[in-house]
C-alpha cells in the first residue's frame, strides 16, 4: 500500500514543482509543459477519490513554491493560502475520466479551474499561474486570440499530448493505443497551427504616433512596510530620481511615477505635494502620472489613486485603483476573519473606484492598471475597448524581499502587452520597472532596489487584437465543451 502511494504521490507533486519552476524568478518555460505532462500520465486509470488525491498534492507542490511570496504576511496564512489553491488541481483531476476522453477532458478541466481560481473568492488570485511561466516562451503569443486562459489551455494541451507520445513505446497493447498516439499528435501539430496563427493576426496595427517616456524608481531597501520606511523617505526617493529627468536631453511627453509613493495624511487638494508635484510637470513640461493615496470618507478607509498632472501643472485626470487587494489594501469579511488572524497590519480599507481604466491625458489616452490589476486581463481589456492607446502600470511591489512577485508581475505585463497589441511601461519604487512592446519583448528592466530612471520612445495604437474582440469567452465555451466531450467518450466506453 506503501509503494503504491509513492507511486501516486511522488509524480503528482514533482509533476507540481515543475509548473512552479517554470515560473519567474525561475522561469524556464518548458518545465511546466513537462508537469503537465507528468500530472495527465499520472492520473490515467485512477479511481475518482485517488485523482482527487493526486491533483491536490500537484497543486501543493504548484503553489507551495509558486505562492511562497505569501510567508511575507504571516507563515500560517500563507499555508492556508497553499492549502485552499490547491484544491483548483484537486477539481481538475476529479474531473478528467480516468481512461477513454481523458486529453480532451484534461484539458477542458484544467482551464476551466484555473479560470475560476483566477476570479475567485474575492475577485480570485492569478498569481503563481501556469500562464505566467509562458511570458518568454512561444505559447504567449497565443494571448493575441484567447489571453490568458488560452495560454492556460495551451499548457496542458501540450503537456498531454507530449505525454502521451512519448509513453506510447511503453505501452503494453500498442495496437490499442494508435487512435489516441494519432489524437495527441494532432493535439500537438494543432497547438503549434495554433501559435503560428496567433503570431500573424492583428497585433494593436501600425502605431499612430510615438511617445518618449521615463520611469521612475525612487529605489530603497525591499521587503519593508510603511512602519519600517515612513512614506516621507519614499517620497524623497523619488524626487531625488526626478532630478534626472529634468536633465534629459530630450524631455519626455510622459513620466510615470509608481504606485503611493506620495502618501497623505490629508487631501490632496491644498497639499504641498500637490503643489510640489504640479511645479515638476510645469518645469519639464510633461505630463506625469503619480500614485497618491489620501483619506477617504470615513476614518477607517482610504483612497488608492493614479493622479496626471499635465504640463501646464493643472490636474488632468484621476483614476481611483478598482481591483483591491484581499487582505492587502482592505479586509472582507474583517468581523469574521478577526478571530483567526492578527489584522492590524491592515487597518484601513482602499475605497473602490470604478471605470474602465482610460484616463484621457495630453500624453494620449492611457489605459491605467495598478499594481495588482496587471494579473487581471479583463482591466486591460476594458481600457483598450474604451480607447487606450498605451498601458501604463504604476506599482509597488516593495512589501517583498525576494524577487518572485516583481516577476511574477513582469510577466503578466508581457502577456497584457501582447494580447492588447499595446506598448506598455511599468514603474515601481524598489521593483521592476519595465518597458513592453506590443509583441513581448522587454526592451528597458530596472535593477531591484536600485535609484533608477528608464527612458524609451514608445508607440501608440488603436487597433484591436481578436482578443481585445472577444475576450475569455470563446476560450471557456471551447474548454467546457471539451470537458463535455471528453465524458461522452468515457461514458460510452462503459
């Protein structure tokens, strides 16, 4: 019984680990295409309760190291967290049929869980994601038709199709198993039609214009909170980067400053900050972006925004932050969860805004995801279809000491700039700062913790990709039909 556990056992959490180094800051992304591949092969003729099994222990193996980010908070959280998003490979597996179907099921059940983990509870987690593993890859291209639940798809499509060609010289009755070698090679030979056409159709169109821009990283020490760097240091920093940008050779028409480096204990109205901020954007004639937090309209609450000043000095626009971070920047349920943890770490709770993300600027309509949001590809589907020509990412990543969710975050900056067909520029106090063109590649990276300001002429569009069209859709109906399908078969095997 024993052994026969470990053979259960040990493939479904090594099949885990391997998703999870494919992601940032490991990121080599033929290893998830290999968990996939290890975690379909051994699944195959388990009864219901020990696919259950097998697909939580993959997904204990997934995000114990894809989520380790989560210790930054408190240890026994982040185990919870583990624990709870395993269970979205525990659902997959129970869901493949255990002989007849089982590619076409798989596949369908794997992407399905994985969109439901990305939405929810509490607007969902699309950290440690098997889509992220694939931002320097050739399935991210796939993003163009289907974002990233197409990527999910193209994942574990590959990873059973490559299963089940490369275990076929193994198998005992090889005459029995040429209808399924012939499926997955088509699986595979369809997944790589698949890519080439994604490469080719519409990627955002010629640019309309051009646009010089500069990020700036104020830099500091990473893995602190408020209480161990007060804002005013970090507000500091960045002023001190600013000077940079005041002796460019050419001025930028746009500076993105990252997410609430300009902290307020009052509103913004009337504040020196705003003052001093509106001179900055008056002296280099620019229009910068900053992120502001202020209070909000009861004591307990706050306002997480994206201010644009333009190059007269005048505020041109404001975007209040939507997607808020579950026990991050507020706390649901806070009544309830206060008898299990210790929430003093977040007293106050971000208002919501709303909107689709555009914010119109002398530096052209922008499509604005802050922070968090970049893991969300409904935000820049929104502000795209309302006419955002360029995707700008004010962020703060600085509550971590390791490099795992500024990259993390990288990479789902590249899938947003590819399945928009968008340019995109990212700043943040201590992390990653970055500039995306609309095809992927990363052509300006800060270094973390670093003093730093990047500058890049970047391009503005207006054309649309398929999936700016169609969004998620298309990709959940596909993947639901395909787990119908794939139980039909099973169903008339028996």
């Amino acid at each position: 019984m024993i052994r026969r556990r470990g053979r259960i056992a040990a493939p479904s959490l090594a099949a885990g680990i391997l998703i999870a180094l494919s992601l940032p800051p490991w990121g080599w992304w033929p290893l998830a295409l290999a968990g996939a591949g290890l975690f379909y092969w051994r699944l195959a003729g388990l009864p219901l309760r020990t696919r259950l099994w097998a697909g939580w222990l993959a997904g204990l193996g997934c995000y114990a190291i894809g989520l380790a980010w989560a210790r930054a908070f408190n240890w026994y959280g982040a185990l919870v967290l583990v624990l709870i998003e395993a269970l979205s490979f525990a659902v997959a597996a129970g869901l493949t049929p255990p002989t007849r179907g089982r590619a076409l099921a798989f596949v369908g059940a794997c992407t399905l869980a994985e969109a439901l983990r990305m939405t929810w509870p509490f607007g969902g987690l699309p950290l440690g994601g098997v889509f992220l593993g694939q931002a320097d890859g050739p399935l991210v291209d796939l993003a163009r038709l289907g974002g990233p639940l197409l990527i999910t798809a193209g994942v574990w499509a590959a990873g059973a199709g490559l299963a089940t060609v490369a275990t076929w010289p193994w198998s005992q009755q090889r005459h029995g198993r040429v209808p399924r070698l012939l499926g997955a090679a088509l699986m595979v030979g369809g997944l790589a039609a698949l890519v080439a056409v994604a490469t080719a159709v519409p990627d955002g169109g010629t640019p309309v214009r051009s646009s010089r821009v500069a990020l700036v990283q104020g830099g500091g020490s990473r893995g602190v909170s408020k209480e161990d760097v007060p804002p005013a240091t970090v507000y500091r920093a960045q002023l001190a980067a600013m000077t940079t940008v005041a002796h460019l050779d050419t001025p930028p028409q746009l500076v993105l400053w990252p997410e609430d480096v300009v902290a307020l204990g009052q509103p913004l109205a009337g504040s020196p900050q705003a003052a001093r901020l509106s001179r900055l954007a008056r002296a280099v004639q620019t229009t910068l972006l900053a992120g502001v937090t202020e209070p909000g309209p009861t004591p307990a609450s706050f306002r997480n925004e994206i201010v644009a000043w333009g190059p007269t000095g005048e505020i041109v626009a404001e975007f209040e932050k939507v997607h808020r971070v579950p026990f991050g920047e507020y706390v649901p349920f806070r009544s309830f969860f206060s008898h299990f943890a210790n929430l003093s770490g977040v007293p106050e709770d971000a208002v919501p805004g709303h909107g689709t993300g555009l914010v119109r600027t002398p530096a052209g309509p922008l499509g604005v995801l802050v922070s968090f949001k970049v893991f969300y590809s409904g935000r820049s589907h929104s502000s795209v279809r309302a006419g955002a020509e360029l995707l700008t990412v004010p962020t703060n990543t600085s509550s971590y000491d390791t490099s795992q969710v500024p990259g993390q975050e990288l990479a789902a900056a590249v899938v947003q700039a590819v399945q928009t067909g968008r340019d995109l520029v990212q700043a943040a106090p201590t992390g990653y700062s970055a500039v995306v063109t609309n095809r992927g590649d990363v052509v300006e990276r800060s270094v973390l913790g670093r003093r730093q300001v990047l500058t890049a002429t970047v391009a503005l569009r207006r054309g649309l990709t398929p999936y700016d069209h169609w969004g998620d859709l298309p990709v959940l109906v596909l993947a639901a039909l395909a787990l119908v399908g794939g139980w039909l078969l099973q169903l008339r095997q028996s």
